[in-house]
DNA sequence: GAATTTATTTGCTAAAAGCATGTAAGTTAG
DNA sequence: CTAACTTACATGCTTTTAGCAAATAAATTC
C-alpha cells in the first residue's frame, strides 16, 4: 500500500469493479427495453432532444458518440412515428434543427417517467440517511469525472449541528498530528474549548461556520468574546482534502462578517509560527501580528502569535 | 423541495441522470472492443468463469442475465479457442463445471490488464484528493445498494490515537441527537468526558478500545476508574452501520478483560432505560442492574440506570 | 467557378443477442 | 419400472443494434 504504483493499480481494480457492478445492477434496475417500442439508444437520444434546444444530428451523434449514420436512421424513425420534427436552419441549408412534436413529447413522457418511477420505487425502500448519502456520493462522482458540470457549489457553508463539534475536534486532532507531531493533549484542548462553546453558547455573541462537502466537514471556524469589545477568532481549520477552494479565506470572512454586526469593535486571534498558510490568510484579512512568545506545549516547541484587526 | 413526493421524484431523475451518465462515461473509457478478440459481454463472461468456482453455463447466463442460448454459443467459442475446459459433473451428467485452462488463463490476463492499465492511467491524471474521493464515494454507493457485499474486512479493535476522541464525540452526538433527541449539551459533555480521560490518561489504569472498519470509528469503549477497587466502563457505543457484527459485545468484553487484568474488582456502568441495546450486551456480559433514578437532561427525560458486575 | 469541406442520408454488412426448438440427462407419479 | 415431465445445455433461425463507406447536397475556400 505504500508503494505508489501498487496502490494505483489497486484503485483501477477497485474503479473497475465498482463499474461493472454499477452497470450490472443498473442494468437490473432498469425497465426492460426487451421487445419495448424504444431501445435504450432511442431513448437516450429522444432525452437529448428533449433537453437540449432544437440540436442537430452531428451534434447528438457526436454528443452521444454514435455513428452519424446510426443517428440518422433513428431520427428517420422518429420522424415515421411523427415523433420529431425538422426544422430548416435559417443559416445552413444542410443542418437540420430537430424539435419533439406534441405527440413525441407525449409519447416519450410516459416512457421516460415510468423509468424515473422505477427508480423512485427503488429510492423508497432505502434509509432516508442512505439516500442522501448515495446522490451526494453520486454527485461527488459526477462532479470529479465531469469538470464540465460543477454541479452546485464545491462546499456548503452552514450553522453546526449534533456531530460537528466532535468532527472538529478530530479533525484538529489528526491533522495538528499529522503535520506538525503535536500529541493528544493538543486533542483534549480542542475538545475543552468545544463544550465550553456549547455549554456557554451564546447566539447574539457567538457564533460557529461548518464548511461540508460531501456529507463531511472539512473546516470550520468559530467566534466566541474576548471581552465586551473584543471578539476572538478560534479553531480555524479546513481539512487537507478540501484546500485551495478558498474556505480557509470564505470561513474568515464570514467570522468578520458576524463580529462586526454583533457590534464587536476589534478581533483578535491566538496561532503560532508553524501554521503557516493559516498565517497567510489572517494576513490577507487585514490582521497584524501585534505579539509573540515561545511556547512548549502538546510536545512541540513553537513561538506562540497574537494577531488582532479592528472591525 | 418540502414536499416528500416531489423530492423523491427529483432524487429518483438525478439517480437516472447519474447512471446515464456514468454508463456513457464508462463506455467511453473501457478500451475499444471494436474489432478487438472478445466483446464486452465476451470480457464479463470470462471475468465471471476465472472469479467463481466451476460455474455452469445456466449459472452464468442467470448471474449475467445473458440469454441461455447465447452464453452456450459464446462458451462453445471459448472452447474452440481452447480458453476453457468443461468437465462433467459427478452427480449430474447434464451439467458441465466450467474453468479456465491455463492457455485462458494466459490470454484473459493481458485483456484484464490491460483495461485495467486504462483505468489506472486515467486515475494517475485525477488530483490526489479527487482520486480518493472518488473512491470513497464509489464504496459508499456500493455499500448501500449492494448491503450484501459489506466489505471483507469486519472491524479492527485498537488503541485509540489522535482524531479518535473527536470521531467518538462526534458519533455520541450525531447518534444520541437521531435516535433519541439529545440536544448538543449531551455532545458537550462527552467532549469533556473525552477531554479528562486523555489528559489523565494513565495505561494502568484506563483504557480505550477503538472499533475500526474501512478506515473510520465505528465503535469504542472507555475504561477509568471509579475507586481504588472499581473500574467503570464508559462511552460505549457501535455506528448502526456497523450493528450485527457483536461488535458492542466484543467491545464490552475487552474491556472487562482490561478491568481485571488491571486489578480491578468490580465494575460499574452508568446507562439508562432508552438504550435498550446497550442494556442487552451489559446483560449479556453479567451486569446486573442495581440502581434507577429519574433523569431530566439534554432535554428529554428518561432513567439513569446504574449496572455493576464482579470481575 | 472549381475544389474542398461539412451535414446528413443511404446501401451494405457484421456483430450481438434473443426466441424457439431440439436433445440428452434427471426426476417423479403411477 | 416405465411414461411423463422437468432441467441443462445446444443449435437453427431471426431481429436488433450499430458501424463503415459511399452518395448527396449545401457551404466554404482558393
């Protein structure tokens, strides 16, 4: 596993499998096309008629990736049925913008939901937890293999919940660890300053940011009172896997947002020399670093940091 | 997006837009069988001969949901091509038990490799992070629509290390917030709970059990000590994910194993009336229920129940 | 205005896969 | 123990699916 070349090939086999076991099972999953009046093909090109305005046949052929040929003989089939129609362009003479007619978009209505009612069917009978973690994996999918559809936003911003607190604290935990060799006790830190938040929670004067993606949180950012002038930033982490969508920045500024309209004056915040992209940011939101001093705790040596802005 | 039918419907077009999707996408990255030695369904059905045990034909074409006839043309192809070898069966002489012969075997590996090289040449050029993402998502569909495939590997019992009192915290809260409506105070205090078995952590003494499965904290048990004479077992808790493999019990009995050997002499829990498959495993492990009170907190009321057994 | 390119159509063909039927081996009712 | 039925696989025939290559017609380039 930690040879590099064998552990791609492990996840091609892993990639492939999950393909042929998604398309076995979505073959089951699928109305049978067997002896329909449609074959999966027809179906999928009348989809792209139906959802794409007036295309014409290369484009489908080569959106589809079937052949031209192929493309035209079930168009000419369609059109036979009175299921399409084929418009003249106005300025091309050779193309041909096709269009459903009101008896193709009613015929293809039923086909088309009785397929989305199966599945629906199926959606049912799953946990309401594990459907939305299957679209939110499925949308993870997509979004990874296809840059051209960056369905919806990378990540979510949202107030916490049940759950988060102790994500954040093992997320600090992990990666304070992993990175900078930090021990336990960093972990037992953290986990202090979290229930102090809830227990001494606040809204007017507090507040937390939870960055989710993929069903996960992968950063977070919290504002507590340093004193009834002064807010203070804390825990601002965002998860390696999730850097350089701009949380880090996006959490921040949020953080900002809130202490100057809960009528804060000034923010201050407590980090050290070695967390230097985190550093990066308080810099580029307008903190300066106004004191220093050494510090030996959670196992490492480090200069302890104080930075501060006026709202 | 309120309305539960709506929503289904909705779930049920992007679980088909997902799966058209992805099966264009896959037939786009498989290597060309066009003109190639086997078809696709040609490459499935070695696939499936070389991974099960002697397979019959009718075995096949009913796994494969390939028509009878047309898996017995294809086979007699293999045949012919000396790829697989029939042998009759011992108790019934219509059935023949299929396998590859060695001159398959040798011929089957590079097509298999070589889709696979494919596969891994176009994870090699995804961001890290976007590969293992992909992957994660990918096991997490196939976790829930195929429940029967619930990965080889069943749990891995630990020590704890940094990121596990986050990830227990976070399931305490998430797990008692779902099933039974504790608010984020009862999230809290585990934090802190947490936070005092590490930082007064003694190995002697104490003692914290991790359950791990396809890389996450399904499960933990605590053990500190409540007297010189007594050990308590604390933060016991299994991810319903991960129920049904006894791993609570065994949880529970590795921790009455660490209580004796430390010295201890008796044991004490502290649950309540709620958690009826926590009250079962203690039962089953001999704890005896010796003490009720009434409980108000986390906003629900319920009893605190104190259990005790001798080691 | 001839040559070339592009969008679509059509003739031909091959592969893929199903249906119906056949055959041999096994099972069951009388 | 046989006749009737069932099961597992094989084969003949056919349909469906889909590609290649050449044809046609409009558009563009030289």
């Amino acid at each position: 596993m930690s040879d590099p070349a064998s552990e791609l090939a492990s996840d091609a086999a892993a990639f492939r499998q999950f393909s042929r076991f998604y398309t076995s099972y979505i073959g089951a999953l699928e109305p049978d096309h067997q002896g329909s009046a449609v074959s999966l093909t027809e179906m999928r090109l009348l989809y792209e008629i139906a959802h794409r305005d007036g295309p014409t046949a290369g484009e489908l052929s080569a959106a589809m990736q079937v052949d031209p040929g192929y493309v035209s003989r079930l168009l000419k089939g369609f059109r036979d049925r009175g299921w399409i129609e084929a418009a003249p362009d106005a300025a091309d003479g050779r193309v041909r913008r096709l269009s459903l007619t009101e008896h193709g978009r009613a015929s293809f209505a039923p086909m088309y939901d009785r397929a989305n009612a199966v599945a629906a069917e199926f959606l049912a009978g799953l946990a309401p937890g594990d459907r939305s973690r299957l679209l939110t994996a499925m949308a993870t999918i997509r979004g990874i293999l296809d840059p051209s559809e960056p369905s919806a936003a990378p990540y979510l911003l949202r107030p916490h919940r049940p759950g988060d607190m102790g994500a954040v604290i093992a997320a600090h935990g992990r990666l304070y660890a992993d990175e900078y060799g930090f021990d336990l006790s960093f972990e037992a830190l953290v986990a202090r300053i979290a229930a102090d938040f809830i227990d001494g929670f606040d809204p007017a004067r507090h507040c937390c940011w939870i960055a989710e993606r993929d069903g996960g949180v992968v950063g977070s950012v919290f504002v507590v009172d340093a004193d009834e002038t002064t807010a203070k930033l804390r825990m601002l982490f965002v998860d390696e896997r999730a850097r350089g969508l701009g949380i880090g920045k996006r959490l921040t500024e949020e953080a900002i947002r809130f202490a100057r309209s809960a009528g804060y004056r000034r923010m201050t915040l407590w980090t050290n020399d070695i967390l230097i992209a985190a550093r990066e940011i308080y810099r580029k939101a307008g903190f300066d670093h106004v004191a220093s001093e050494p510090l030996n705790a959670f196992g490492v040596s480090m200069v302890a940091e104080t930075w501060e802005r006026d709202l």
